[in-house]
C-alpha cells in the first residue's frame, strides 16, 4: 500500500484519507497554481500505532482501548510520556516514501481529517532534512503531537463537549501529514480578506521574513531555521495593509533550541513588484474559488502556495468541495446529544414512548422519543424519525433507518426525561443533536442527493448492497453496484413475520430485487427469527439452531427461492444466518437440496459471525459451503464479549484488533479454500477498514445503500495503479 501522494495525484476519492487540505491544494495544483509538495494518508499513522509493541498492558488494545482520563495534570503527563515515548522507540519503515525530493529540507504538517482548523492550528508541525532517517523521526514526532498531555485533555473535551473524565475515543484520531518543501525562503506570509474586496484589489497581507512556522522550541537534532529578525513595522502602500515581522535568532545545534533575540532593524519585506504578484496570485484564488479565502505562502525564486483555507460563515477551513461541504453551526438550546445514527433532518412533533412498541395513531409528523423500539413495529407507522436511549450505530433499529431514509439518533441519554409528548423538535441525524424550534423556517431541509459511484475494476473487490425495502430500489437501479450483497429477510418479512407466512407472499417479496439487478447476484439472508423481540438474548435460539426446531419457516423460504428459480430468477443465492456448528449447516444444506435448490448457478454461503467460524471453516467448505459473508456488528460484539445495543459499548467497533486478526484470518483462510470472501456489516463503510480489506485481498464489499459512494471511493484509492505497499500483517 502507497501511503504517499504527491498533491498533483490526489483525487477526490482520496478524501477520507488525505483530508480537506490537501484535496484543496490539489485543486489549485490542477488548475495551474504554484503548489508543491505531497501528503503521507491517515492510514499511515492507524497502521503504525496497531505496530508498536506497548509494554503496559494499559494500552494492550491502543488506540482502540478506551483510557478513562480526568483533567490531573500529573496523570496526563504520564500517559502521554508513555505513549510518545514508544511512538519515538518504534522503528518506521519508509520504504514507500519518495527516493528523492529536489530539496534540501521539509515541512511536516500535521491535519487531522474532518476536525476543522482548531484540531490543526493545536499541533505542531515539524522540519527536517530531507533523509529517510530524517523523515522518519520528524514524522514520529507529528504523530506523537496527537498524544501530548495538552492533546490528551483538548481531544477528550471536544469528543465529550463535557467537563474532563468521560471516554477518550482516541481511536476516532485519523491524521494525514503535508509533506512540502522548503529552501532559503526570502519571505512568507498569510493573505486573509473576502473574495469581494480581493477582486477589487485591496487584500490584507501579513509577512514573515524567512519562515513562519517553523518550530522555534524543542527543534529535533538536525532541524534546520533561518537567522530572523524580530520587528514589527507598519506599511501602507497603496491602501494595501503589509505587517511586516522580522524575527532574529540563531540555532545552537547541540541543545537543539532556537534562541531568539530582537533587533531594531527595520526593512521591507517585499519589494513593490512583488506584492503587485502577490496581490494578483490573491485574486485568481479568489476568482476560482468565489469564497472568502485565507492562505500561506512562501518566497522563494517565486511564490508558492503552502496552506489554504476558506473562511465562510460557518467556519469551515477548506475550499468548497464535494468531499467537504460547509457545516451548519450548532444550535444554542439543545436538549439532548447522541449518536448520529442516521443522517437527515426532521422536524415533528416528539411523541414519548412508556414501552418500546411504536403505536400506529401517531401524528404524521412523528418524532419518536423512547428507551428502546421494537423494530416489527415499524411498519405500522410513518414516522418522521426517532432518538432513542439505547443502542448503538449497529443497532437494528439504526440499520432500518438508514435504509428508510429517515433520521435517527441512538445512545441518546436521558431523552424520555427531557422531552415531553406535544413538543415542537428538530432531529438533527447528522449531527446526533434533538432540540426545540418554534416554526418549520428554522429547518432548510435540502433534497437527498442522487445516489452515485464511480465504477470499479473488474481487478478491484466488488462493491455491493444491503437491502430490504423495496422502495429503495429505485435509488440504486442505475448505481454500477455488482449486485445485493445483503438481503435481509428479517426485515424484508417485518410486517409478515406475525401472520401465517406463505410462500407467494415471500417470492413476492423477493421479486423485485432479484429483477432490479438481475442478472447480477442477490444473496437472500435467510429469517432469523430472535429480530421478533427486540430484547430476546443473542445467545438464545436463533440463526441456523432454530430451523431444525421449527422447520415450516425456513422451508417456506427455500420453497419461495426454488419458485423464482424457476421463473428464471438464477441470480438467487441463499445466505444463512448466525451459524454455531458444522452439523447445524448440515442440516440447512440437506433441507435446501430437498428443496431442489441445488444448480449449477446457486450458491449456498453462510454468514462469517460466530466466532467458532475461525476455526471451522475448512469443516464447513468440506460440508458444502460456497462462501462467506463476514458479518462485522455481531462478530464484533460476540469477540469483545459485548451488547451493541448498549450506547456504552458503541466505541468497540470492528476496528478493535481481536476483530481486525479475526477479519484478516478468515479472508486468507477463504483464499486459501479457494471460496469468495465479503463482508456486509455496518463497518465495512469505514474507509480505514476498507484500506485494511483491499490489502488481505476480500472479495467484495456490500454497504448500505448510502455508503455507495464514498465506499467505491475508497475501494478505487486503495487499489490504485502503482500501490506498492506490502500487505499488512496483524500477528
């Protein structure tokens, strides 16, 4: 895997792993403006942490592990020591750097993606030779600003937006660094002013004889600086506004310390013709990007542009993208915080639930607020959305809503006791947020956009859906997917699972999505009937154990399958569900050659989710299985040993290395079986975890349906022409 881009090759589909920044750079790069340089992905700096060999077995799990930390000065110390201290002590290997740079020195720039310029301005970037070596320790040190005790205290704040001693998420962190070169810089500076005033020609420019930013204290051996004066003087020259800084100082290479010292020497910065060229590179910026803009540059032999920014109303710090739409800013009177389940605005009035059940006389601009819902009730109602107390991103109820299209909100603590039934509110899904309004005006709901997707490679895993509502079909007819990875019976059947089910009734169901794709693939997950009760245990009976107990369902549903097979539906495939033994599919697989299922175009998989998989794998090829589909949200929860209907557990996440080894084992063990591998869990949209997926080689990915896009994004960037990283191993 190449962890380095240049800035001319970044792409939009390098988002999630570059960051704004560098997608803005390159989009000024590409338009012919001076940029230089490149940027080291976040997946870099997630591989490395899950390398180092933690001696205190507090951070066995690190990052993933949750550190409960308090704002004790003394503490935070101690844990960052530790952490920078192995970050520092662990070998780097650079090998997918560039061999050589065509300068003598780089700037190192730490951006953490999708935080804003607080998160950034708060670490500190770092200089260095341009040596492997060199570049090894800088970059260290970059990543290890992320673990400084001031760090520490600031990301558990703006996580919580609570008073210290809540969870530390740390593992939510994702870092790209700017690589970008510099040399004897004449001067640089900042030009910040509205477009409107640059086009008019009348910027506000300030400027730095030498170099602004770099790191005047605690400089690693071998750092470089330039002598500086330090002065301040006032310039007006033609209504443009130049401060001019001067910094003096000298570098003592055995303390590694700048030691700076002022003088009254006064002279210009720039001569007129040079800010006549800066004033010009001003307006062009803002001629293209029709924004309020801010950015760095640096005099060399000319001006190269070193940052950017765009300072708009909200506050974003990027150029307008498609990969960095502006934020809207937070609302002042919220009552309750949770997870953002599902994406989306509403507004409604909140009707409080005492049980979990959804009634069917709700107000059609519903709003329910409950402890729990019961999922089999949701078809007896058209509510504009919901914020719950329990459950987590992987929930079942949070999984119907994405595919419904309406916003949720899970892990919302206390909403029953907040919100009373009659309130006007504003469900935010995007932002986890449930606050009052007065009037529909507050709340500019946009359109949802069209669902789109670059196309993949016939060499890259194939990218497919979870359904199971119908109306979505529509949605994803002309969206190059490679088929339904995922058809969920449980939900497809949920107003059906209470009445005598029949086999028309199923097929008719079915219909419809194995001829929206065909003649792609659709895997039909068979009921697994525990969805019924929203509380039944998940180690009770379910899954694959209860169609030897209750065969009429399960066989219904084979009945249903053989029937459009025999309509010409051969692009059906059955997946089964929370399988526990070898002797389990057995019986599955002879209930479905009685059925007369078997022909050479069906297949017949199980789901990945029951950790004795990792094992039995081999047994279950052996006993006819044709592949596996790896279902992450239950395979993560019965690894760790936890509910994930419960908001406290929600940082577990398939991320977690026991289930990162567990993924990676079955992917190569499936290869080795020679069967197709894919995943269709909640995480397989997270693009650290695609990253991770491409590199063991699955052989396809099935999201949901508004995941498409930035998952094919991914897909394309981690499977892009030149990757030369070797594959990553986690034993």
């Amino acid at each position: 895997m190449n962890h380095f881009l240049w800035l001319d090759q970044v792409q939009p589909s390098h988002s999630c792993i570059v960051g704004d920044q560098a997608l803005s750079l390159s989009f000024l790069m590409q338009r012919g403006f001076p940029v230089a340089g490149g940027v080291i992905s976040a997946i870099a700096f997630e591989q490395f942490l899950t390398s180092i060999d933690w001696l205190d077995p507090l951070f066995t799990d690190f990052p993933h592990s949750t550190l409960h930390l308090g704002s004790d000065a003394q503490q935070l110390q101690a844990i960052a020591r530790q952490l920078r201290d192995r970050i520092a002590a662990t070998p780097l290997q650079t090998d997918w750097l560039p061999d050589t740079w065509q300068t003598p020195a780089l700037l190192l720039r730490p951006q953490v993606l999708h935080s804003g310029a607080l998160a950034n301005d708060w670490l500190n970037p770092q200089i260095c030779w341009a040596t492997p070596d060199a570049i090894a320790t800088a970059l260290k040190r970059v990543w290890s600003e992320v673990f400084r005790a001031k760090s520490l205290l600031f990301w558990q704040r703006v996580r919580s937006g609570s008073p210290a001693g809540l969870r530390l998420p740390l593992s939510e962190i994702r870092l790209a660094v700017l690589v970008q070169p510099i040399s004897a810089a004449i001067a640089s500076g900042r030009v910040r002013l509205g477009a409107e005033k640059l086009l008019q020609g009348q910027p506000g420019l300030s400027g730095l004889s030498g170099l602004t930013d770099i790191v005047l204290t605690d400089l690693p051996q071998g750092s470089i600086a330039h002598p500086h004066h330090l002065q301040l003087h006032h310039l007006q020259l033609n209504h443009l506004q130049l401060h001019h800084l001067q910094l003096s100082g000298s570098l003592d290479r055995s303390t590694a310390c700048c030691v700076r010292t002022p003088t009254a020497t006064a002279q210009p910065i720039l001569h007129s013709g040079q800010i006549q060229q800066l004033m010009q590179l001003a307006r062009s910026i803002a001629a293209e990007t029709s924004s309020h803009i801010e950015f760095e540059w640096l005099l060399t032999d000319r001006f190269w542009l070193m940052q950017v920014r765009s300072q708009s109303a909200a506050g974003t710090d990027s150029l307008p993208t498609e990969a960095s739409p502006p934020q809207p800013t937070l609302p002042s009177n919220v009552w309750v915080h949770g997870i953002a389940a599902a994406s989306g605005q509403a507004i409604g009035t909140a009707c409080v639930l005492e049980g979990e059940t959804i009634p069917a006389n709700l107000p059609a601009d519903a709003i329910v607020i409950a402890k729990q819902l019961a999922i089999d009730s949701f078809h007896r109602s058209g509510i504009q959305g919901f914020a719950i107390e329990q459950g987590s991103m992987t929930s079942h109820s949070a999984i119907l809503a994405r595919e419904l299209g309406i916003p949720a909100i899970v892990g919302a603590t206390n909403a029953t006791r907040q919100i009373k039934t009659g309130d006007r509110v504003c469900l935010d899904g995007d932002r986890g947020l449930l606050y009052p309004v007065t009037s529909d005006r507050q709340l500019t709901v946009k359109p949802a956009a069209p669902i789109t997707a670059i196309a993949l490679a016939d060499t890259q895993p194939k990218l497919m859906v979870n359904l199971s509502q119908a109306a979505t079909l529509e949605a994803i007819r002309s969206v190059p997917i490679a088929g339904i990875g995922l058809l969920r019976a449980d939900l497809l059947l949920l107003d059906l699972l209470g009445t005598t089910l029949t086999i028309a009734q199923i097929a008719d169901r079915i219909r419809p999505f194995a001829a929206a794709v065909y003649p792609r693939p659709v895997y039909y997950r068979s009921i697994d009937r525990s969805l019924q009760a929203s509380r039944r245990p998940l180690l009770g009976l379910h899954g694959t154990a209860s169609y030897a107990l209750e065969t009429s369902w399960f066989g219904r549903e084979l009945l249903a399958l053989r029937q459009l097979q025999q309509e010409g539906y051969d692009n059906l495939h059955l997946l089964l569900p929370f399988v526990r033994t070898v002797e389990e599919f057995a019986d599955c697989r002879s209930q479905v050659e009685q059925a007369g299922l078997i022909q050479p175009a069906f297949q017949l998989w199980i789901m990945a989710e029951v950790p004795s998989v990792l094992f039995l794998l081999p047994d279950y090829v052996k006993a006819g299985a044709q592949g596996i589909a790896i279902g992450s949200n239950d395979l993560t929860q019965l690894l760790l040993g936890i509910d994930r209907e419960e908001p406290q557990f929600a940082h577990h996440t398939a991320l977690h290395p026991a289930v990162l080894r567990a993924m990676q084992q079955l992917i190569q063990t499936a290869q080795r079986l020679n069967i197709p591998c894919s995943i269709c869990g909640q995480a397989a949209s997270q693009p650290e975890l695609v990253a991770l997926l491409v590199q063991w080689g699955i052989s396809a990915i099935s999201v949901e349906p508004q995941a498409i896009e930035t998952t094919a994004q991914a897909i394309a960037a981690h499977t892009a022409a030149g990757a030369s990283f070797e594959t990553r191993n986690l034993d």
